[in-house]
C-alpha cells in the first residue's frame, strides 16, 4: 500500500514537471522568439517556420507534426514515454496558443534570441536534482 502511494506521488510530481517545463518552453518561444520571426529548434522550429509561411496557429502545428511521432513513440518506447510525451506535447500547444496572444517582451531581435534562448535553456536544464525539466535526460539514461 506505502508503494503504491509512493508510486503515485512520484507520478504526479513528474507529471506537474512535465506542464511546468511546457509553461517555461511556452514563455520563451510564445514572448520572445515567435513575435521576432526567430524559431527554436526541432518541431517547434518548423511549426514557428509553418506560421510565418502559412499563417498556421503555431500549437495545432506541433500537435499536426507530431502525431506520426507519437504513433511511432508507442510501440518503439512504450506507453510511459508515449504519455508523458502526449502531456507535454498538449501543454506546449496550449500555453503557446495562449501566450501568443500577450505582446512581445521585446521588440530588439537580438534580446529576444538571448531571452528566449535562456528561458528555454533553463528548461532544458540538465543538472536541475529531480529532472523536471528535462525529459531527455531521463529518456537517453532509458534508452541510450
């Protein structure tokens, strides 16, 4: 009964880092880096290009995108990595979709690429003690 408790406990503080983390990606890109015309890298980078050609709400876009991934995800990883993948995926678009609609931190392209990139930065944090931020990290230790 304790483990189970225990068992829970870890999963949903693993599941609030995984929203945080999103809220953290999703101020850097949706504050400082979208309203510059600058993208991060991977599918966020392409959904940031899809919007400026296509005129694409930027988090339908990721979740557009990476719908074959998730497909893939379930039976190459398995379920646990296919759902807190699914989570933070969902959050991402939400909270960017959201903050899309606040004005842009900074106007100054090079300040921009600076924040942005220490904002999401810091989410990417690989020395942070409970690996909140990082999913990554956990994944290669699994996988790699």
């Amino acid at each position: 009964m304790q483990t189970n408790k225990n068992e829970i406990k870890k999963i949903i503080i693993e599941i609030i880092g995984i929203i945080v983390g999103s809220f953290v990606m999703a101020i850097g890109v949706a504050l400082f880096l979208l309203p510059n015309q600058l993208s991060s890298g991977g599918v966020s980078g392409l959904a940031t290009i899809m919007y400026y050609l296509l005129n694409i709400p930027m988090g339908k876009t990721i979740l557009a995108i990476n719908a074959p991934l998730f497909l893939i995800s379930v039976f190459k990883i398995g379920k646990k990595f296919f759902i807190k993948s699914l989570i933070g995926t969902f959050c991402l678009s939400i909270f960017i979709d959201m903050l899309d609609k606040i004005e842009a931190m900074t106007d100054d392209r090079f300040l921009a690429c600076i924040y942005g990139g220490i904002i999401i930065g810091i989410r990417n944090i690989n020395n942070f003690e409970s690996k909140w931020f990082n999913r990554r990290n956990r994944f290669s230790k699994l996988y790699c």
